[in-house]
C-alpha cells in the first residue's frame, strides 16, 4: 500500500510539472491561435514599433517645405500610397514655395497618442492587424472629446505591412 502511495504520489508531482502557470497572459487578441504566446507578443511589440516610426515620418514633414511627390516618398515605407495621398490632401498646405504638414492638437489621419502599454490593443486577422485603444472622455486642456476607441489598421502590402486606415469610432473594432 505504501509503494502504491508512493508510485502515486510521484506520477502527480512529474506530470503536474510541465503544465504552464496560471494567470501567465499577453494582451494580444488573436484570431490565429496557433501561434503561442511570445509569437504573439513579438507581433504586438514589432507593430508597435512600425507605427511609433510611421508617427515619426508623419512629424518629420512639418520641419520643412517638400513638394507633395517628395512628401508621399518619405510616408512610402510606412503608408500605403491611397493612406499616403488621404492624409495629404487633407494635411499638406501651401507654404510659400512649396507643402509642409503643420503641427496640431488635433492631427487628421494621424498616429493616434496611443499609451502602447496594456490599454493598446491589437486583434490579429491574418492579412491585417487592427491596433486599437479606447480613449476616455476630457473635456480638460486645448481639445475635448467624448469617449471613443483610435484604431490604426495595418495590411500586408509588398511583403511590408503598411497602414492602410486610421479611424475613430464609439464602438470597439472588429
């Protein structure tokens, strides 16, 4: 009876130690759930740091006059050429010689200030990836706004994902 105890009790121990933790979690929802959790992680962390350079790029256009072919080159690695062309017919002014994109408190078709800590988002679909956050209600400081969700879709274009949409809305994307 004694060995049987023992067999027993040894077989729970080996088995009960290759099983993961409880509560070990990334805030990655994906809709491909063969991937594992550090893939996933690692997709979250490289979106991440495409669009932090994508909202560099689209800063980088107010520190000089360029023509409007000259601005589409350098959105080129990080927008899509339809993304590229919206936000410029609705960002790039006339300067005196040539177009520049003005700072503003209130950006059009820009990078969200998104936090890309555990509020950012991002829902995996494959071919596209939608990065998202939902943004409290302020009436505080130069800009107010009611309670909404920022979402920037990226599409795989030419092997390099790109973002294809940057959109606003009261309802969490799908």
């Amino acid at each position: 009876m004694k060995a049987l105890s023992t067999i027993v009790a040894a077989s729970v121990l080996f088995f009960s130690m290759g099983s993961p933790a409880t509560g070990e979690t990334v805030s990655v929802k994906t809709d491909r759930p063969h991937q594992s959790v550090q893939d996933q992680t690692t997709v979250k962390q490289r979106s991440f740091n495409m669009l932090q350079a994508a909202y560099q790029t689209q800063i980088s256009l107010s520190s000089k006059e360029r023509t409007k072919s000259e601005m589409k080159r350098i959105l080129a690695p990080y927008f899509t050429d339809d993304m590229a062309d919206i936000y410029l017919k609705h960002n790039a002014v006339k300067g005196q010689k040539q177009f520049i994109v003005y700072g503003t408190d209130f950006p059009i078709l820009s990078i969200p200030f998104f936090s890309y800590g555990p509020e950012t988002k991002l829902k995996d679909k494959g071919d596209k990836r939608i990065i998202y956050q939902f943004f409290e209600k302020t009436d505080e400081g130069p800009v107010s706004y009611d309670n909404h969700y920022e979402a920037v879709t990226l599409t795989k274009t030419g092997g390099k994902w790109k973002v294809s949409s940057i959109t606003e809305s009261k309802e969490e994307p799908k």
